[in-house]
C-alpha cells in the first residue's frame, strides 16, 4: 500500500454565499454541485485547486448530519477530510478491527469510499477514497481539469485534547506512523501533504494550509469580504486558512 494523500478537504457552513465567498478570496474555478450531496441534506461546491480539492457544503433540510455538526460546533472547524488511497480494502479491514464504525459506504466502476464516524476516529469525518484511474476524482465533477485554479493543499491541522491519541487513530487508518515533532505535536507524513496534531480544549480540525500562487491578493479580498485576517491567513467557516508560496 502507497501512501495515501490528502485529496479534499471540506467546510460546512449554514451561509450559502459562503460558497461564493471562498471562491472569490481563493480565485477559483467554477466549482461543481453534486448532486449525491443531496442524500444527506445538503447542497455544495467542490473547487478543484490543482488536483485536489476544497469544498463547501450548506444544509438545506432540517436534521442533517452537517447542521448537527454546525450546531455542536457553532461553526468552528472543518467538517471532513478525504484522503486517497490505493487499498480501501485494508482500511476498511483496519476500521472494522478497530470498531471505528463506517457510516456511509459506496463502490462504483470509478471510486469506493467509505466515512468514518468522527466519534470513533476524531476531530471530524474522516473519508478514505480510492479512484479508478489514481488520477481520477468523481467527486470534483467531469470538468475539474478544465476549471482547476494553481495551488496546493499542503496541511491540515488538527486541534486535539489528547493529540497522541488522535494521531496514533488517524495514523492506523491512514497505516502511516505518528512522528513527534515537538510538546504534543504529532505529524503524519503523506505522499502528499502533512496531518499535523496539536493540543487544544477540543477536537477539530482547526486549519488548513494552502500553497497559493497570491496570497497577497487572496488576503486583500478576504479583508474586502470582511474575513479575519492576520498575518498570512484569513479565517473562514471557523477554519483558519493559511497561505504560502512555493
């Protein structure tokens, strides 16, 4: 098994012109609906960023699992993160064996992915995808190579009551080995992109970093949209978004 990548990351927000909102301050694409979404309440956007992916997704019924998390949260943290990897049959053996429940599971002729409960692995949904062919991403709709902005999901960051634990979870499903880097910070290395793990009073997932062509331009809009800014990130749908430059 390969190791896996971080392919999507996603932010729940109640505003629907938040959708708007990131695309204009990130510069992106048109971003696809899918129309899946809608088994679970919700409506989105999914942005292509090079070959990964940003997200919004907005609950448009009463008693979804989105609105649920919102509303626990009060909109602070990421809502789900995707990874891709090559052998969803050994995650899927590895979750089972360590009774982290899989709330939703899909296999079609171009990807298999299953959910797993964030009471059981932590922080937020955690989605492990594999695409047929690896290039591939149904989730992103059939021209996301057409309307895909330069840029990089570099890191997620997680905040953690015990991030030992968290990154030792995070760390089995994803069959990378935890490395401490410093007093309670852990880091899973990926073939692409860094989970980081941190202490806080919660567990959520707090930040994302992006490589982006302007941030300078991005942190200029995002101060015009009337985001919180401060030094080379903004905040937005309770994540804090930072950027750099290659």
């Amino acid at each position: 098994m390969a190791l896996p990548r971080i392919r999507q990351l996603v932010f729940a927000s109640y505003d629907s012109e938040d959708i708007e909102r990131l695309r204009h301050v990130l510069d992106l694409g048109a971003g696809f609906v899918d129309p899946g979404v809608g088994e679970f309440g919700l409506t989105n956007r999914v942005f292509s960023l090079g070959n990964q992916f940003l997200e919004v997704v907005v609950p448009v019924e009463e008693k979804t699992a989105a609105g649920r998390f919102l509303d626990r949260s009060q909109g602070l943290g990421g809502y789900m993160a995707i990874f891709q990897t090559d052998d969803l049959a050994r995650v899927r053996a590895h979750a089972d064996e360590n009774k982290i429940r899989r709330v939703w599971d899909i296999d079609l002729k171009d990807i298999s992915a299953s959910h797993l409960h964030p009471a059981d692995i932590g922080a937020a949904i955690v989605s492990i995808d594999e695409a047929r062919p690896a290039g591939s991403w149904r989730w992103g709709g059939p021209d996301w190579e057409k309307n895909s902005a330069p840029g990089t999901l570099q890191e997620l960051e997680i905040t953690a009551a015990d991030p030992q634990s968290l990154a030792q979870r995070w760390g089995g499903v994803l069959n990378v080995a935890p490395e401490s880097v410093g007093h309670d910070i852990w880091e899973l290395q990926l073939a692409v992109g860094i989970v980081r793990i941190i202490s806080g009073d919660r567990d959520h997932l707090s930040k994302y970093t992006l490589i982006h062509p302007e941030p300078e331009a991005c942190l200029e809009r995002a101060r015009v949209a009337g985001l919180p800014v401060q030094d080379a990130s903004f905040q937005f749908a309770g994540v804090q978004i930072a950027l750099m430059t290659d």
